[in-house]
C-alpha cells in the first residue's frame, strides 16, 4: 500500500501536495518523493524515511509549479532506498509515474525494455512503467499510458506526468484506489480523500480500467477509449475519518482489508496448472531448504500463533518435522539444532525485540534463517538469510489484525514450495493452490456478515471471563482470539485446546463464562463436538464458529457465526476472520480506545 497525490490548477502545487501526503503517511511511509513540473522542466525530491524527518529540507527547496505529483511508499519489490523512492522516470527524465499496486510480469517486461536499450535505476516494478509509457509515447501523454497498461500485469493506481506533454496529469486505475478531487479551479488526484478533503469535497471514484485525463481547465475520463461521463459525489467525512476509509478505526479499517490481504500475499505467486507456488525471496536459498529435515518457527504474540499454524501445515503437508517457540523464551532454552535444520522468524514490524534476539542467536550457531515480514528493509528482513514478505501493507491499529492473515497465508505458501520440493503429490499441490485463489472471495463472504457479529458482540459485551476453545489448526486461532479479546476490550480471556478443558479449565465454566468454539467442520469436528457439550452441561453459554450449511450445531450452540468451506490447512486465515470482528464490536460497544489500548506499543522493541 502506498499514497498518491497528484496536483493541475493555478496555485503553487508544493504546499498543496506537502499537507496532502502527510495525510497518507497511513498508508506507507519508509520513503517519499515528488516531481513538479514547471516552464517544461522536472524537478525532484526523494528522501528515505517519515516526511516529517526532511520536510524542513523540502520546504527550502521552495518548489515551483502548478503540476506536481507525490508519493509516499511502502515497499514491496525493491529495497528502502531514495532510488527505489517514486517518482520514477524514463531514461530521458522527461516521464513521471507514481504507483500503488504490484506490476506482476516486471521482470519480464524489464529484461525486454533493457535487451530493447533502456536503462533502468532502481530496483522497482513500477520503473517499467515509465519506460514502457517511454517506449509508446508519440506526443499525446494518455495514448502511451494507454498503451503501457496493455502490456502489464498486476493492479495499479498511478499519476503520470510529462515535461514533453506538459500541460496535463494522467491517472489510472486497477485495483488499486484512486479518486480525483474536483476544487475551484484546480484538480487533485489521490489514494483516498484524506489527502484533498482540506481542498476539496467533491470527488470521483476511478473505477477499475479508467485512465483520467486532468488539465487545468477541465477533465476527461475514458474506459477503452471511450469517454465516461462520471457523476461527482460529495465525501461527508471529516479528514480523521478520511485517513480510516471511513472507519471508525484503523483497526475495523485493517480487519475489512483481510480479503485484500490474501489476495496481496498471493498475487504472482500461484502456479495453478504445476501446482507450485513462486517464492522470489527464497530462490537464493531453494537448494539448502532441500536438505532441511527440521522447522523451528519463531515469532512473538499473534505472529506467534501464526508460527504454531505453520507447524501443523509444515509437518502435515510438507512432510517436515516442525516446533514452534516465542521469542522471549527461545533465546533461553538450549535449542537441539544442527545443519539440517532452518528457522523462520515471523513478524509484521520485523523490529520485535524478542524475535530479533532469538534470530542472532540461530545465526550464531550458523543456521539457515529465513524471515516471514511485513514491512521491507526491516530488521528482520535484512539480517535473515532469505525470507519472503507478506505485503500486507502498513498495520496501524495496535492489535494486529491483517498481518496475521498475510502471515498465515504466507506460510501455507512456504508450506507448498517445500512440501512439493519434497514428496508433496502434484494433485495435492494443484488443490492448495486452487484454494488459495478461492479465499480473498471467502473472506469477503465473512467480512459481510459483521452486522450480525456485531450484534452477537453487543448481546455479550457484558461478560467478564471467556474461554475460546479450537482444536489442531483452530487451536492457535482460539488463542488469538482471546488475546485480541483481552488487548483491546480489557476482558479477561482464555485460549485453549478443546481436548484441554477437563484438564482444568472446566472449573471456571459456568453461566458467567460463555466459550466461543471455533468448530468447522474438519477432522477434529467431532471431538470439538464433545468438548462444546462439556461447557454446556455446565451450563456455560457457547458461541460456535462452524462451516455454513452445519446446521445440527444451532442446536446446540447458543449462537453461530458461520464461515465457508475451505481446506482444512487454511481454514484459519478464515476462521480468525469473525474473531477479530467478535473483538473489535465488544470493545466498541464498551467505548474502548481500540486502535491504541492502554499499556501496549505497536512494536515492542525492547526485551
Ligand atoms: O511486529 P510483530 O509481528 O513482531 O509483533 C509481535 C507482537 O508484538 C504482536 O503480534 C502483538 O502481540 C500484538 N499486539 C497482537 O495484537
């Protein structure tokens, strides 16, 4: 996820653009650029980091002009560098592209441009975009953005401008948001309205395929070359409800982008017809992770119970004997390592103490790391011996939500790579991968049914102790459940295996002390079955998460959330889905401070 604002009226673009970017700092921020445009010439300013670290830099600057675009970026291919930094341009500098989204056949398309001449500066896919728009330019700026986008894969928002056509600022969109902002005598274009609500209320939505044309003194919008007449709507928001896509919170914002999450982590990745799955990241590393007879996984908090999830798909799928540690004990014990072994940290921020500290110590002993991130260039991705990232853009919220979902999904990927490098069948791999591609829609599925979550949450908010209870892939999904209960409500909850309540738990269930079961059906059904039972004959209220068209388990259960079908090895990238809205609905309904809860920091970077 990255931030775009573009700039065409008759004011001075810089300040304009300056208030608009920091708005989207949200949405990426380890590295920022602009290009104005003025008397036919470019000028540019790239710096790593938070705007606010160099913006005294910018503002002395003093930039001129009244075409300007900006960008502010979360990377995903390509380092943290001012070079990967957008604006990115042709080989002339005479074309200027800003992007959000993820070009899928960049490296093919760079390996033609370069065999073709062209002379690349950074590591990005969006940089072949310029040069392709470079190649097909003929005078008319949209004709050759036009033209560029016929040859690429992937999803993008971008703003184009050009000091050989340079009158005008060309927008397009697939996938990825973008709206032009329609003010007095000037037109914006952004990433979301957060950006041009100080200037502007009157807004368009670019739908999917649309390229816009702006100038200053008006605008067109064209879908396959024919002109489409949009109707422009009034944003009623106010800029913080801007920043959150309207949400309440960064962290409902971040729990209904689950869906995107998937389809993020697995774009350009999903071999369907070899059933395999791509892994750039590992491609250094593909023949050591052959010898590799054992997994430890190691994480802190939810990406902890992502580590757990991981164990049972590495071990069942892949054929890989797996453990699974926190952090903050792992560094402790003395881990039975050799060789053949390789560890996989996960983490979203890739800066946590705890996992930083266990991975120097796996280095020391000198074995394979590999790094499940969120965020490029962190610690953690730059000290592991390869890794792949999750891209599920910047998490806000301090409980962490999407990250989770892209962590999870990650890994059943990771699962297929080594699963099918080993004694995975062919049919097997196809049938994962066929499934994967099927959960970003499943997700959506979930996502639109949280008006009845929410009025589940609402009918329980009162509870003081809960217990959430899952079995083998549901287990770790029953422990961040509680754990998002408990961080962001400050109700006491509980997460255990279901086999586990008659070895204790079972004491404190009574009529004060509902268990949500999280039950698909699966092949641990039955057995979650018997343990609901147990709760119930102690007369302890149930809320079942169960697979729909189950519809035996409303007669037991109090409530029912229910959830698609889907293999049993990813049903927790769905089940968790219901969970963190279950959560988030009971700390609104008790007016908590969700996206910051009390005592906790986003990234814990001390021991
Ligand atoms: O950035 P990380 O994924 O390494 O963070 C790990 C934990 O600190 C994090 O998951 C924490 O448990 C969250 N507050 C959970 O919502």
């Amino acid at each position: 996820m990255c931030g775009i604002v573009g700039y065409i009226g008759n004011k001075d673009a810089s300040p304009i653009l300056l208030a608009g970017l920091k708005r989207l700092e949200y949405r990426g921020y380890d590295s920022y650029g602009f290009c104005f445009i003025n008397e036919g010439k470019a000028s540019l300013f790239k710096r790593v980091g938070k705007i606010e670290r160099t913006e005294k830099e910018f503002v002395d600057c003093n930039f001129k002009g009244n075409l300007a675009i900006c960008h502010s970026r979360w990377a995903t291919t390509g380092l943290v560098t001012e070079e990967n930094a957008h604006p990115h341009s042709d080989c002339k500098g005479e074309i200027f592209v800003v992007h959000n989204g993820i070009i899928e056949n960049y490296k093919e398309l760079r390996t033609k441009l370069i065999n073709e001449g062209h002379v690349f500066k950074s590591e990005t896919d969006t940089e072949v975009l310029a040069h392709l728009i470079e190649k097909h330019f003929d005078g008319v700026l949209e004709d050759a953005v036009r033209k560029a986008l016929k040859e690429v894969r992937g999803t993008y928002g971008l703003a184009v401008v050009s000091t050989k056509d340079p009158d005008k600022l060309v927008a397009a969109r697939l996938s990825s948001p973008l709206i032009i902002g329609v003010g007095v005598d000037e037109l914006l274009v952004a990433s979301d309205p957060s950006a041009i609500i100080a200037r502007t209320r009157q807004i368009i939505i670019l739908d999917d395929y649309e390229i816009a044309v702006l100038r200053k003194d008006g605008f067109n919008i064209f879908k396959e070359e024919v002109e489409n007449k949009k109707q422009i709507e009034t944003i009623e928001w106010d800029i913080e409800q801007a920043e959150k896509g309207g949400y309440e919170h960064f962290m409902l914002k971040e729990i209904m982008e689950e869906g995107n999450v998937i389809e993020d982590a697995i774009r350009g990745r999903m071999l369907k017809e070899e059933g395999l799955v791509k892994l750039g990241g590992l491609d250094s590393v593909e023949k050591e992770l052959r010898d590799i007879e054992k997994i430890i996984l190691i994480g802190c908090g939810t990406a902890h119970y992502a580590c757990k999830v991981g164990e049972y798909m590495l071990e069942e799928y892949a054929d890989i004997p797996a453990e699974t540690d926190i952090g903050s004990e792992f560094r402790y014990r003395k881990p039975v390592v050799d060789k053949n072994t390789a560890a996989i940290f996960v983490s979203q921020s890739g800066e946590t103490a705890d996992t930083l500290a266990a991975l120097k110590e796996m280095k020391e002993k000198g074995i394979l790391t590999l790094g499940v991130t969120n965020v490029v260039g962190s610690s953690q991705s730059r000290e592991t011996n390869a890794g792949v990232y999750t891209r599920s853009g910047p998490e806000i919220a301090v409980a962490s939500t999407k990250a989770l979902v892209g962590q999870l999904t990650t890994l059943a990927m990771i699962t297929v790579y080594l699963g099918r490098q080993r004694e995975m069948a062919l049919v097997m791999g196809k049938r994962i991968v066929e499934e994967l591609i099927k959960l970003p829609q499943l997700a959506e599925t979930i996502l639109k049914t949280r008006e009845d979550i929410k009025k589940i949450a609402e009918k329980y908010k009162d509870y003081r102790d809960f217990w959430y209870i899952g079995r083998k892939y549901n287990f770790p999904v029953a422990l961040e459940g509680a754990l998002k209960l408990k961080e962001i409500s400050y109700i006491h909850a509980e997460g255990a295996a279901g086999g586990e309540l008659k070895h204790g738990p079972l004491a404190l269930v009574d009529e004060n002390c509902p268990t949500i079961a999280i039950c698909p059906t699966d092949s641990v059904y039955e057995k979650m079955i018997s343990n609901i039972e147990e709760v119930k004959a102690r007369k302890g209220k149930v809320i079942a998460i169960a697979t729909e068209g189950n519809e035996e388990i409303g007669k037991i259960a109090d409530d029912v959330i229910y959830i698609p079908k889907t293999l049993e090895m990813l049903t927790p990238i769905i089940s968790v889905i219901p969970l963190h809205l279950f959560a988030y609905y009971i700390a609104s309904a008790l007016g908590r401070d969700i996206d910051k809860p009390k005592n906790l920091a986003k990234s814990v970077t001390v021991e």
